[in-house]
C-alpha cells in the first residue's frame, strides 16, 4: 500500500482514552501508523486505501469513547511514509494549544465495583480512576493532557499499574491518572491542631467514618478542594458547622451513598436520576417528602427542598459505602472567600471549623466548587457551573483573530478566555468582593495566559467600572497593552442566550427578556427588568419595569423589606410600618424624599413581594427571598392561575400598581400566600407574551438570575408553546451572572451598534 492518510480529530478528545481506542480500532483494521496527540487534538497516519481511511474514520465517529465529544474531523492524503507497526507517539510539543480543556469525570460504575470487591487490587484505594473517570482539569498544569503535565508527575507507577498503562486490552491503557495503593496517592487523618492520627491508609476511612458517627466536623480533601462534613442526620453538629463556619442559614448539600438511598428519601423524576449519576455527578436540587430522614431544618431552614449528590471521587464512595448514611458536604471555606484546596491553608484557616482534616497528598491545580442544579419539569435549570462543566464551552462558533478575556461580572464571577478558536468559561468563583476571590479569579486567569502561552490582546469588561473584574481588566489591559472594552450587562445577558442558540443570523427579530437583580444601565439607572429587541447584529432596548427608588445602596439586596417600601405610596406603606423600627421608619421616609437613583430590577421586586406576604423581610443569605417566594408557589401548583395586570394595558411593566394589588389581596381580600406568590409569577410570565405580541415577535431569548425561578420556567415554557412563540433559555451555562463573560464575548464578536 503505498498510500499515507492523514486524519485529524478535534473535540473533547484528551484524558478520554482516545489515543488508546485509536489503536485497538487500527489493530482490528490492520492498520499501520501513528496516532498522537497535537496542537489541535488527535492526529492519525496510516498506510491504507482511500476507501478504508473513510471507514476507518467513520467507525471513530460511531463507537467514540464514552467521554469523548468529536467538534471535527478530516482526512487527507499526504506523502508516503511507511510503518511497520501501529504504535501511539508521545505528544508533539508546541506552542498553540486550540483544544478544549477536559472536565473532572466523576467515578465510574467500574471503578466503583472494584474499589467494593475484597478481591479486587484497588478494594478501598480511594484514588481509583480510569479512562473513563477521575479528575482531569482538577490536576492540570500544562498541556497536553499527559501523566507528566499534571500533579501525578510525582507518583511512579508500581509494575503492575505499568502492566495495565502498557496493556492494549486493559481498561487503564494509557490512562494518565493511573494508580494504586502500592504506588499513589496517600492519606492522613489529622486533628485541628495538626496532629496525625493516622497515616494507615487501610484503616483511616473506618476512623473517619467513626468520627462522623460521632458527630465530628470533618474537612476532607477531595480531588477539587476540601468539603466539610458532618452526619446529616446529626442536627447538633450540623448547627454546630454553622456556627464554625459563620453560615447561619444558607441551605447545605448533602452527599448520599447511593440512588437508592435517595430515592427513599425523595421523590425524583428521570431526568434528575440522569443528572445525579452523570460523570458531572453535580448537586441537584430536590423536594423533599414526608419520607426525608435528614435533619432538613437544619440543612436548608426555611426551603422545601435539600441538595443532593452521588460522590463524585472514589474516596468520597469509599468513605460513603462504609458510611451508608448521608452526610453534609459543603465548600471548605469561612464565609465568603473561595474553597480551599491546599493542605497547609486547610490547616491554618478551617483550625476552626473542622474537628478533624483527611488530607491527601495530589495537588489540586484548579480548585473547584461542585456544580448545583435543578429541574422545571424537563428543563435543567444550572444554579452553579463548575466540577465536572467547566471550562469546556463546546459549540460557539468564534472566529477570533486575538486572544481575548471576557471578564465577567461582579457577585457570580467567572471569566472567558479565547487563546484561538477554542471558547473556555472558566469555573464559578464567586463574589468579588472578598479580596481572596479576587486573588482566585486572577490568578485563575494568569495560569490560563501561561496554560495557553496566549497574551490577552482584547480584554472586555462591564459598564459597571467600580467591578472589581472591571478594575481587574483595566490591569490587565495595561500590563499586556491590551485594547479594552465596556459592554452594558444585560445586553451581555442577552447576547449569552443568543450565542448559546446560534441566533446571531436569525432573519426574524428576536425579543431578549433580562430580569436580574441589578446592572448599570446605558442611562446610570439601575437595570434589571429589561425587554430588548435583537435583529441585524442590533441589540435596542424596547421596554422596561416601570422604575422605582433605589434605597440604601448594598443594603436594599439584602432586606427585601426595603424593596417594600420603595415600591409603596405613603398611604400603603402603613401597612408595613411593624417592620421598621421608629428610627429605620424616619430615616427611609427621609431618604426616598429626596432619592434620586433609580431602579427597574426584577430580583427587587420578589423580594418586594416575599416582604409584602410576611415570608422574607431580611435575608439571611443571598436570595433567600425568591427562594423561599418559589418555594411558596410550588405548594399550589394545581391552584388556578391570576393575572394581576389582566385588565390593564401598559407599555412599562407598572411595578407599583402590581404592588399595591398584591398588598390588597393579602391584607384586605385574605388571599393565600401561595396563590399570590404563585399569581405574581403568572402575571410576570404573561407580561412576557404581551410584550412579544405588542412587537410582533415569535422568539423570546430569556436570561439572568430570575430565570433560576422554576415556576416562571415552567409557565413560560407552557404559555410560548401555546402561543407558538419559540422559547430559548440559557443551557450550558448558568442564566445568572455566571454566564456575563461569555456574553461580552458573544456582544463584542456579533453586536454592531
Ligand atoms: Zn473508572
Ligand atoms: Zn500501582
């Protein structure tokens, strides 16, 4: 055969098993070549056919490795060059890496079988991985995806891991995280004084699991960053790990031992069973039942539902298959700063918090909060992307010529990276303003500039300048003399549904409807109840809620009562007055006389209305208002559904007039809450079919943070299929200010006014 083929694979197709497929598929064709991994992902030669090149390539597509994700492909004829054999060539070295970045895998089914076999090499080694499963993103350092280019550079593997690594026929061939008790990762239980209490790897999960018996706080070192544990069933030291970790009333999640033992505990339907055993293996948000034997009032007080997960590592289903109980699992951090993933740092800053540590000794490169979401009905609803999601964003078409950082926002931060045609959004970080966020997210962004050896060359970043990620871009733009940009938040908003679903060449006009809890407008009014219109790579806006004052600045997020109050006429705020003392009362009369901000923020008015029905007048922690308001209006669900504004015609969503209604029927008709709250959200999802009737618009492209809501999910999506309206949501990404950096991107490359 004298005939060389060349065939060039791009995707998710690194720290997958790809490399080592490949070459079991070319032995069965008789191949004779090379497969390697370079610069913009799997590259074969072989010595064949045309004809059987094409089938080759054909039966990679169809029997892929299960983590795989093929973007792209082509064949093409080069130069003869003969092989005597198929063999898998290390990684060429270069400069330019254009594929994606591979996610952490959540253990696999094997894997799991193995480490619970008493027979099995790895019974209990709680760092089992294989092709198809372990951390990936977690332990990377430079790429390509190699053993050697990641945190187990430092574990030599044992002869039999290397019989496995060289073995063709065995699950771990080529697999890069490949280890054993005899030659991996070690751990050590130690006390919060830094004490060892063991370094015998065979007992350390009995003690751990003994210790959470007995009501001790545990910070565990998983593969992404430490979670503090403590029994779920166990109220006192649950409250007790509220109290350590200043968290008085921010729901938990909680890790279970398996499917079944959640499905005693909760009713879940098929796609949250898809989504709970998924490699992304995330937090997904439940209602509870009557048959829910945790301590729910002291995981999630005040909300219907708990979070719950699978163990994402085998040392989180080692400890849970001895445990057989559920346990709370949250981000080992204190209040507001980032999950720690570094031994020293657990130690120093969690001494507090934790009774006891399970270190370990992998270095963790990217520390990782778990991803949380939940369902309206089929709809998945991302509240938190990171483990097992980020960076990878697959199917943006990007056509950049220059390296590019979107920087995002400011509460829900992340960044968005374009080194060459691959588009990266980063993991969730968090608020910005605590300083050790800060210092995350930018280092974060520093390891990417020196990952992809790719200078920014655009930096673009929000109107809002006193952003601390604003601020951080304008550093950023100077240090590497890069162009910067300022783009308005909710078109950033809108532009992220719109790059989600491939829109920008859509022929008919698009209605773009952004609710959040607050942006700068074009006009320094405080937005986030906004209606725009998109066609032509024009984003204008049409219509907003009616504004309202913006009282006490930060504070007005945090008390929902203030939201009230400004949205009452003097005669009606009597009604509330119970809920400010004599000085608060005199001091908010004083201050809305003479107010001049301004503000149409949707995220305000629940809470305004989760004030007015007595549910929420100070939140406790972020959005708990609109999270308790939602869960109020699921207990009615099979109720009838009222529009408030039914009668009345307007141009601007009138938030006072929707007030004074709401106020009326609770204080003078006597209506429920539940019917209310549920009302309200009726008369929010009507408004939006009005609004795209009055402008003659077919597609409606909803984003930010109030579209987490699943009640207005659920009635919007039965409204728009009743009308014919075609609904697009954000998907991949969260529709909260997670997804502001990829939507700079997405306005920057498709926007032209
Ligand atoms: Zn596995
Ligand atoms: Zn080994």
């Amino acid at each position: 055969m004298n005939q060389t083929f060349k065939i060039q694979i791009q995707g998710r197709v690194q720290g997958v098993g790809f490399r080592p497929f490949i070459f079991n598929l070319a032995k069965s064709f008789q191949l004779k070549g090379t497969v390697s991994n370079n610069e913009s992902g799997v590259i074969i030669f072989c010595n064949t056919s045309e004809s059987k090149a094409t089938q080759f390539l054909e039966n990679i597509c169809h029997s892929k490795p299960k983590m795989a994700i093929i973007t792209s492909h082509t064949l093409t004829e080069v130069s003869f060059t003969n092989y005597d054999d198929f063999t898998i060539i290390p990684s060429e070295a270069t400069a330019k890496i254009t594929i994606p970045l591979t996610p952490d895998f959540a253990i696999c089914t094997t894997c799991k079988t193995e480490i619970a076999d008493t027979t099995n090499k790895r019974f209990q080694y709680p760092f089992t991985t294989c092709v198809n499963c372990g951390p990936r993103y977690a332990i990377t350092e430079t790429y390509p995806f190699e053993r050697a280019h990641t945190s187990m550079e430092n574990y030599t593997m044992c002869t039999t891991c290397v019989n496995e690594y060289e073995n063709p026929a065995d699950r771990r061939f080529h697999s890069q995280t490949n280890s054993c008790s005899s030659c991996g990762i070690q751990l050590e239980l130690v006390d919060g004084k830094g004490n060892t209490i063991s370094k015998r790897q065979e007992d350390i999960i009995t003690k751990t699991v003994e210790l959470l018996r007995n009501g001790k706080i545990i910070a565990i070192k998983n593969t992404s960053g430490y979670l503090l544990c403590c029994d779920a069933a166990n109220p006192t030291a649950i409250q007790t790990l509220r109290q350590r970790k200043k968290r008085p009333s921010k729901p938990f999640a909680v890790i279970y031992p398996s499917l079944k033992a959640i499905q005693k505990d909760f009713k879940i339907s098929f796609h949250e069973q898809q989504a709970l055993q998924s490699t992304v293996a995330p937090i997904v948000i439940l209602q509870n039942t009557k048959n829910t034997k945790i301590s729910t009032r002291t995981i999630a007080p005040n909300i219907e539902q708990t979070g719950v997960m699978l163990p994402s590592t085998a040392l989180m289903e080692t400890l849970m298959q001895q445990m057989q109980q559920p346990i709370v699992a949250t981000s080992g951090n204190i209040h507001g700063s980032p999950i720690i993933a570094d031994n020293d740092t657990a130690q120093k800053q969690l001494q507090t918090v934790a009774d006891y540590f399970l270190h370990h000794n992998l270095k963790v490169q990217f520390p990782q909060d778990d991803s949380v979401l939940k369902f309206s009905d089929e709809t998945e609803i991302i509240i938190r992307r990171s483990r097992g999601m980020a960076p990878n964003y697959l199917g943006a078409n990007i056509d950049a010529d220059k390296n590019t950082i979107a920087m995002g926002a400011h509460l829900k931060s992340t960044f968005t990276f374009v080194p060459n045609k691959q588009v990266y959004v980063s993991q969730y970080f968090g608020n910005l303003d605590a300083y050790e966020v800060v210092q995350r997210y930018e280092n974060c962004i520093q390891q990417y500039i020196e990952l992809f050896d790719a200078k920014p060359e655009i930096i673009l970043i929000d109107k809002h300048l006193q952003y601390q990620s604003s601020v951080l871009g304008s550093e950023f733009a100077e240090k590497y003399n890069a162009a910067i940009y300022e783009i308005q938040h909710h078109k950033a908003h809108f532009a992220s549904v719109l790059g989600e679903h491939h829109l920008f060449h859509s022929k008919e006009k698009i209605l773009g409807v952004i609710w959040d809890g607050t942006g700068l407008g074009d006009d320094y009014k405080i937005w986030g109840g906004e209606f725009f219109s998109y066609h032509h790579q024009k984003i204008e806006r049409l219509t907003h809620v009616d504004y309202y004052d913006w009282l006490a600045n930060d504070k007005m997020a945090k008390e929902p009562r203030l939201a009230l109050f400004s949205l009452l006429n003097e005669e009606d705020r009597a009604y509330i007055k119970d809920k400010f003392s004599n000085t608060e009362w005199n001091v908010y009369t004083k201050t809305i006389r003479s107010n001049t901000l301004q503000t149409s923020s949707v995220g305000r008015l629940f809470d305004a209305v989760a004030s007015a029905l007595d549910i929420t007048d100070i939140n406790t922690f972020e959005a708990e208002a609109a999270m308790r308001l939602e869960n109020c209006a699921q207990t009615s669900a099979n109720l009838e559904n009222v529009d408030l504004l039914a009668h009345i015609d307007y141009e601007k969503i009138p938030s006072k007039l929707l007030l004074k209604i709401i106020l009326k029927a609770y204080k003078e008709d006597g209506i429920s809450k539940a019917i209310i709250a549920r009302s309200f959200i009726y008369t929010l999802a009507k408004s939006i079919i009005k609004i795209a009737h009055k402008n003659d618009i077919k597609i409606i492209a909803c984003s930010g943070g109030v579209f987490q809501n699943t009640v207005l999910v659920s009635m919007l999506h039965k409204m728009a299929e009743k009308e014919e309206i075609k609904l697009k949501l954000n998907r991949k990404l969260s529709s909260n200010d997670e997804n502001i950096s990829f939507g700079q991107l997405m306005y920057y490359q498709h926007i032209k006014n």
